[in-house]
C-alpha cells in the first residue's frame, strides 16, 4: 500500500524505484508466506483446488490492472501513470483487514508446542474432529523426528550437509523456480506491446485490448487447472504445461520470423501468445507453488521455500533485463526458440525429476524422502 501511494507521488526515476522497492518487499514476503500457509492450512484431500486459489486470484488482480491501464490510457499523460499506479493502493487495503480474520498455521504452532491452538484451526480446516486430531498427531511426529534425530541448524541441513534426500527435495524447487521462469513467461507479459508491435499492430488500443485478452485467458486456464489439480496429479499437468508451453512458444518464434506485417500476421501471433498463456496456465502458473510447499519437509518449508522464491524472482530479473538486448542480439525469434529450447528442458527435468504428491499428507512426503 505504502509503495502504491509512494510510486504515484514520485518525480523522479530515482523516487519510482525506491519505492518500487518498498512495494517489493511486500510482494515478497507474500509470495514465500501464502503458498506455504495454503499448503499447511488446506487439508491433503483438497489442497490442490484450495491452493490454485492464490494464482487465480493474483491473476485476476493482474486481469484488473490491464483493465484499469486500458481505462486510464485516455488520461493526460502527467496524470494517467500516476492513477495507475495509485489505484494499486486499494487492494492491500482489503487484503489488510482480511489478514486479520486469519488463524495461523497449524503446522506452525504444532513446531511452537502451541498444540491447543493448532487443534483449535484444525477443527476448522478439517470434516470432522477426527480428521483433526490424526492431522495434530501427524504434524507432532514430523516435528518429533528431527528433534529426536538431533535436530540442527535448518540453513545447515538445506544448505551446507544436507542428506541424499533433502539434496533430491532441493533439486526439484529450485529447479522448478528456474524453469517457470527462465521459459520466459515474463518477456511475454511485458514486452508483448513490442512483440504486437513487430508484427503490425500499430495502434495502441489495440495493444493494450490484446494484453487485456492475455490476461483473460491466462486467469481462465488457471480455474481449469484448479478443478484438474486434484484428480489428475500435479505431474501430469506439469508435464503437459511445460510441453505446451515449448511447442507454443516455438510457434510464436516461427511466427515472428514472416518478414511481412499483415493482419494475419498479427492474428496468428495474438493466437500464438494466447497458447502460450493457455498452456502455462495449466501447470506452470498454478502448480508450483504448492508442489514445492508440498514436498518440503514441514522443517525446511519455511527457508526451502525461500531460497525456491529467490531463485525464481532471480530468473524472472534475469529474462526480463535482458530480453531487449537479447532481441537485438540474437533477434525476437531468437529469443523465443531459446525460451522454447528451454521449457523443453523443464520437461524433461520434470519428468526425470518430480515425484507425484497429489493425496499426500504433508507428513507423508516427509516420510517419502526420509525413505
């Protein structure tokens, strides 16, 4: 909220940047917190549906900001950056106060020795009591293992001596984090009024209306991975998504190398783009965060899920501050049959690699990889 209204007062860029820096702060701890706490809160049963919930709604607030962009791009121009970025303001507002209605972590207070009160949000979260106290019993054992087994530094066991099977558990976050990102989903989403652009669409309405149907598309297919999530398995939809997003891709690679604008053209590349967003909403952009808060011991999970976000935001910098110097190097198609080369690899990776979590208890996973 603060980096909303900061942003819509700045006068300079140096102003812009320090408090997109503030801004960032928030998006960061959101984005390490919430999966973690869907996964931790949702029951086995459901938590695919119920954590596909969090990209659904981030991409519906995305879906808004391309329609409010679209609302304001009428405005004088000293005036119509500044509402944009202050509207931005308002949704923190609400998400504030329903932080408030919130219980904690089960999982968490259970690490705590607070059992009484995780019992308490369990009898919440869970069908019946039943159901409660087997969910307060697993989470006991999970904490009770490693403190038995000489517990130690988490940094340590992540990082410095960690066993055959937190090095696997590793090895599929951060390599998933990589993936999603370096495929090269956000030059798309940024830089696609110059992608439209290089094919012949001009005008800037109808760039901005194209980014609105991007963001339309890829908020619906992320509701269709939200109902598949929990009866065909994360991996399947990983598999696929990242297959789609390779071909599609290359698609929109081939696409861009007609030398000629036409409207076809331009067709063709709105329907390529589309796929892409289609096919990486169906895995990439849903699944992630809760496999990788999934397969994390209930020890790590906090700090594993961390480093997987880092990596992430890191490969997300890294394609967004090069692309343009990349186009200029080895062309736009270029760049896009290397983003193409490299969800083939994710693929591959996440056949080879992941295991299947779907049905599991998070205590379950921890006793997958103790094995």
């Amino acid at each position: 909220m603060a980096g909303a209204l900061l942003m819509s007062l700045g006068g300079s860029y140096a102003a812009l940047m320090a408090a997109r820096f503030v801004t960032s702060i928030g998006a960061g701890f959101a984005r390490v917190v919430a999966p973690v706490y869907n996964a931790e809160i949702s029951p086995a049963s459901t938590r695919g549906v119920l954590s596909s919930l969090l990209p659904i709604f981030i991409n519906v607030g995305i879906l808004l900001s391309y329609v409010s962009n679209y609302a304001f791009a009428s405005l004088p121009v000293h005036l119509g950056w500044r509402v944009m970025y202050a509207i931005g303001a308002i949704p923190p507002f609400f998400l504030t106060a329903g932080v408030f209605a919130m219980p904690e972590s089960p999982r968490w207070l259970a690490m705590r020795g607070r059992h009484g009160d995780a019992r308490a949000v369990l009898l919440l979260t869970s069908d019946d009591p039943a159901e409660a106290d087997l969910r307060l019993e697993e989470m006991k054992q999970a904490v009770v293992k490693p403190q038995a087994a000489g517990g130690g530094s988490v940094w340590k066991e992540l990082l410095v001596k960690p066993s055959a099977s937190v090095r696997r558990i590793l090895i599929c976050v951060l390599g998933l984090q990589f993936f999603v990102q370096a495929s090269g989903i956000d030059a798309i989403l940024l830089y696609s009024p110059l992608v439209f652009k290089k094919v012949g669409m001009s005008s800037n309405s109808a760039v901005l209306g194209a980014t609105v149907v991007i963001g339309v598309v890829k908020t619906c297919f992320i509701l269709v991975a939200t109902l598949f999530s929990d009866r065909l398995g994360r991996r399947p939809l990983l598999l696929a998504s990242t297959a789609g997003v390779a071909a599609t891709t290359a698609c929109l690679a081939l696409t861009l190398c007609v030398s000629s604008t036409s409207a076809a053209t331009a067709t063709v590349c709105l329907a390529s783009v589309l796929a892409i967003m289609a096919t990486y909403s169906v895995g990439f952009g849903s699944v992630v965060g809760t496999y990788a808060a999934e397969i994390l011991p209930l020890r790590l999970r906090a700090q594993g899920a961390s480093l997987g976000v880092a990596v992430n935001r890191l490969a997300c910098g890294m394609v967004s501050m090069t692309f343009i110097s990349l186009a200029n190097g080895i062309t736009m198609p270029g760049c896009f049959f290397l983003y193409a080369g490299v969800a083939a690899a994710a693929c591959l990776f996440v056949y080879v690699w992941l295991p299947e979590t779907k049905g599991r208890s998070l205590e379950d996973m921890d006793v997958l990889f103790d094995k």
